[in-house]
C-alpha cells in the first residue's frame, strides 16, 4: 500500500512538471524533427511512483529493436481538447464538510490548484441524484407553479447540520460553495480553465407522467422500474425550468459552460432519479424547445450536449439528432458514459460519429467503479471475504482485477463478456487514452470524493471515487486513479491538439499497451500510455524520422513528452 499526503502530493507533482528548461527541437520540414531528447518522462505505477520523473533518454536516426514501435505524426492534426476532470455533487461536498475548512481547503487545492491535478472540466447535477445526501427534491416542488415562482436554488448551498450530521465540522458548506470555492483557485492561477457542464437527473415530480421521481423494479412489477417521462403539457416549463437554474447559478457567480437535456435519458430501470427521452423526443425537445429559448435569452452561449448516456447506443442518438441539420443546428456535441462494458471504449463508434458529422464534439461526462459495495462472487466485495479495507487506502485494489460492475452476477449472465472482474486503474487510463485517440475532446469522471463506503448514496449505489474520506476518523485517500487523472490533467490542457498515433504491438497482446498523443499550442507533444502487463514493456517511440527506445515500468501509466 502506497498513500501520498496533500503537502507530499504537491510538491512530487511539482518536482515532475516543472524540470529544468525543455530540450531545444526544431522542425524542418513537415514531419521531420531535430529531437535532443525527451523534456521529460513521468510514471504513476503500482510499485509506487507518483506522477515520479524518470530519466531522459536519447532521440537517434535508428533505432533498436523493441516489442512494439509507436509512431506520431505530430503533423496530422485531429480534435482540439477542451478538458480533464471530474464532478461536483451534493455527495462530495457532504463528505468534504466533515473536514476542517483548512484541510478541505487542502484537498480543494489539490484538486483544482495549479500544483495540483489543476482539473479543467466539470460537471455538476441540476437537482437530486442517487449522490444526493437524502435524494428526491428539485428546485421547483410546489406542484402546478408553471410559473416557477417558488424556484429556488436553496437546497445546493444550504448546508448540513452539525445536530443531525454529529460529524460535520462546516454547516456551511454545500455544493455551491463547493463549486466557488474551486472557481476561486481557479481565479488566481494563470491557467483558469474551468468549464461546467450541467445535467438534470429528472424534472421535478409533478411535471412526470409518474407523479413521483421513480418507480424502482420489484416483484410486484415485473422489474420493470422507471423514471417516467415529462407531460406534454410541462415541456415548455421544464425548459424554463433549466433556464431558471442557469439564471440562479449565474447569479451565485457561476457561469455554465454547457448542459444535456437530462442524464440517461433511456432510463436505469427506476433504481434512482431519472426520466425519460427517446432519440426522436429529444430532437424535438432541443428543436422546438430548449434550442431556440437558450437562442433567444442571456444564455446563448450556453452549449448544449445531446444523450449523456452509454456508448454502445451513441449512433442511435447521434442519426436522429444530428442528423436532424433543424435540431443540430443548436447542438455543440454528444455526452457519453462508459457503463456498456469495464473495459470497451467502443472506438470504432466515436470514429463513425466523429466521420459521419465533423465538427461536431464528443465528451464522456460520467464514469466511476460503480456498485462498490454489491456481493458478488470472485469480486472484492464476495461475501466470503469482504471488508471495507479491501479498497480504502489499498493502492493494491485499484492496480488488480479486482473490481466488479452492476452486471457482474449470474442474474446478468447475457452481459458477462462485456463486463468481467477489472482492475480499476487499467478502466480509466485504457478509457481516456483510446478515447482520446479516437475524436474525444473531454473526459470527465464522476464524483471527486466519496466517503470510505463510497457514498453517501441514498438508494445504496456505492461508487469509487478519486478521493475517499473516512467521516469518522477524517483520513484522506488519495486512490490511484486520483494521481493518473491528475497526471493526465496535467499534460493534456484544453486547447492541445489530438494528433494522429500508430501502434505495432509485435507480440504483444491488443490489451497489452495502449497510447495516445497530444500536442500544445507552443509544440509539446505530450505521449500518454499505458502498460497493462506484470512486466516492463520496451518500445520504440518514433517522432518524424528520429526514434528513441523507451522502456514502460509494468502496470504503469507514463507521460512521454517532448518539444518539437
């Protein structure tokens, strides 16, 4: 087990990202290089680097022989990346109020700090959610108020009570507090991107033709749970409804960057609050509706992303939305999540989209090791052998298989293939380097810190998060997949250039290595890979016409990065 402290974790991930002055390279022509050498080398690995330079090594006309040859063409340029990050919710600042506001402060500067993994992308819920403290309020419950007269954002920064929470050391604080707090960091640094998407999990209850926040599946009703979808008569009111919250937020200082219709909108079953689109009623929703208002109000800048849901069904949304050029007319792009399988990042869909309507972007705006805490057999959480220390401060769970998923039983026997036993770190950086690879220009994670159960949750979804807080004792855990998120973060800005990458894995395995390529406005190339493997895998990185022999620690995540 390897923990790093807050003052520990600044200053290695400023020893690694501030080396000396970088090598000096100068291209000649269009894809030839003089490379010096590497401007650094950064691990973050299960033997315990933490975002840890590594020596240079040379760049040479030849190369030696490798068991795999990378090769970038910095001079094929792709999609420009607006950011790295993960999300506010009412969860992560609940558990972050039980920390003195010095310590919170602490864990908010590693998070957003430009020392810290400096995250660029966010996302925040418009409402309740599972990640809700108790769950099942909007900002809008007095039933039949289409005027919206008793609106009110309250709820997100009214705080949680020390009588009722004994453990709370900041009533004060909730999610909007949480989110200007972060805007503040961002506020005195250089690089002070922060950009908000926003998704509602469900319109207020009496606007649904359920007439409550979900039904969730029982016996008594087959399974067949549901959030319900709006009445036809409440559309326009619940587009004036996500007005209004980009109204109160604006006023709280907080300006969104982008917003969905509604998070999944083809449902989860009920399990939570949801409510339901099809591909054609949102077309018409975002045609008809929240398109042309956002057009005509203070919020036209706004963007708006369509779905916000699994990949597997990506193109099913994107050819009736986009396709639609009266509805696509309003729309910046696609939200995705990567809950289809825990280990697919389903390219070769983000490349069809990404051909079949350019200029138009793809963003994952949810992922997390979900159902933490569900018995399952083989898996961490097996009812043999299960503790809570299984993941809480045990580097050793998020570098092995050792996770399991919502499909991972017998009872889903159908979704086996695409959802084995995983290793939690290897989800993620397999996830955002092949997306990244493939016309992706911001990934987001979900909630940024959860209690050492992974929650609170109010129906009981535990989840993974980057940083885990123990309430009753105020240990912090900075996981693995904090310091790879931050690492990418770190070296993958908005505003870099995706450029184009080959692979020759030799004998390697398909999953064995994977890679991805950057490119800064001031050309530093930035080469992200992972080895998924036991052992150190040597490879040849070529650039142009010159190549230098790198080696790869095993079950390591590294940042090659190199001036052109």
């Amino acid at each position: 087990m390897k923990t790093v402290a807050p003052k520990k974790l600044v200053a290695a991930i400023s020893a690694a990202l501030a080396v000396g002055v970088l090598s000096a390279c100068s291209q000649t022509t269009s894809n030839h290089y003089e490379l010096s050498k590497t401007s650094e080398i950064i691990v973050t690995s299960e033997a315990g680097d933490v975002q840890a330079l590594k020596p240079n090594v040379v760049f040479a006309d030849q190369a030696q022989s490798a068991q795999a040859v990378i090769t970038i063409s910095p001079e094929i340029k792709k999609q420009t990346i607006v950011g790295i990050g993960s999300s506010f919710t009412e969860s992560s600042a609940f558990v972050l109020a039980h920390l003195e506001p010095q310590q919170r402060a602490e864990v908010m500067q590693n998070v957003y700090g430009e020392e810290g993994a400096n995250f660029s992308l966010t996302r925040s819920p418009i409402g309740a959610t599972d990640f809700s403290v108790e769950g099942q309020w909007s900002y809008a419950d007095v039933e039949g108020d289409v005027s919206l007269k008793h609106f009110s954002i309250e709820e997100d920064k009214n705080g949680f009570s020390k009588a009722k929470y004994p453990n709370i050391k900041d009533e004060s604080f909730d999610v909007l507090p949480m989110i200007q707090e972060a805007l503040a960091i961002k506020a005195k640094q250089d690089d002070s991107d922060l950009r908000i998407i926003s998704s509602a999990w469900t319109a207020p209850s009496w606007m649904k033709d359920i007439d409550t926040w979900y039904i969730r599946p029982t016996p008594e009703n087959g399974y067949e749970g549901t959030g319900g979808e709006l009445k036809p008569e409440y559309v326009s009111t619940y587009t004036d409804y996500l007005l209004k919250y980009l109204d109160a937020y604006q006023a709280e200082g907080i300006d969104i960057w982008a917003i969905t219709p509604v998070n999944e909108p083809a449902g989860n079953s009920g399990q939570w609050e949801s409510m339901h689109f099809t591909p054609e009623t949102q077309r018409d929703f975002i045609k008809d509706h929240l398109g042309p208002t956002l057009a005509a109000s203070s919020h036209k800048d706004v963007n708006v992303l369509i779905y916000d849901q699994n990949r597997d069904h990506l193109e099913d949304w994107t050819d009736t939305i986009l396709g639609d050029p009266d509805t696509a007319q309003y729309v910046y792009g696609t939200a995705v999540h990567w809950y289809s399988s825990t280990y697919k990042v389903y390219e070769e869909a983000l490349e069809r989209v990404a051909t079949k309507f350019p200029g138009y972007g793809i963003i994952n705006t949810e992922a997390t090791i979900d159902d933490l805490g569900k018995p399952a057999p083989g898996g961490v959480t097996d009812p043999e052998n299960f503790q809570e220390s299984d993941w809480f401060a045990n580097d050793s769970f998020w570098w092995n298989d050792t996770a399991t998923d919502w499909a991972y039983s017998a009872e889903w026997a159908p979704n086996a293939e695409d959802h084995p036993i995983y290793t939690p770190v290897h989800r993620y950086a397999r996830n955002i380097i092949v997306s990244l690879d493939h016309w992706m220009e911001g990934w987001v994670d979900w909630n940024i810190v959860l209690d050492h159960n992974g929650g609170p949750n109010h129906v009981g979804n535990f989840c993974g998060a980057p940083i885990m807080i123990d309430t009753n004792t105020g240990e912090i855990y900075y996981t693995p997949v904090f310091h790879v998120l931050s690492q990418f973060s770190r070296t993958i800005r908005p505003g870099d250039v995706a450029v184009q990458t080959s692979i020759d894995r030799g004998q390697l395995g398909d999953d064995d290595l994977h890679t991805s390529a950057t490119l800064s406005a001031d050309n530093l190339l930035s080469v992200q890979l992972l080895n998924t493997t036991k052992k150190p895998i040597d490879y040849a990185l070529k650039i142009g016409e010159q190549t230098a022999n790198i080696t790869i620690d095993a079950n390591a995540v590294q940042t090659v990065r190199v001036q052109l």
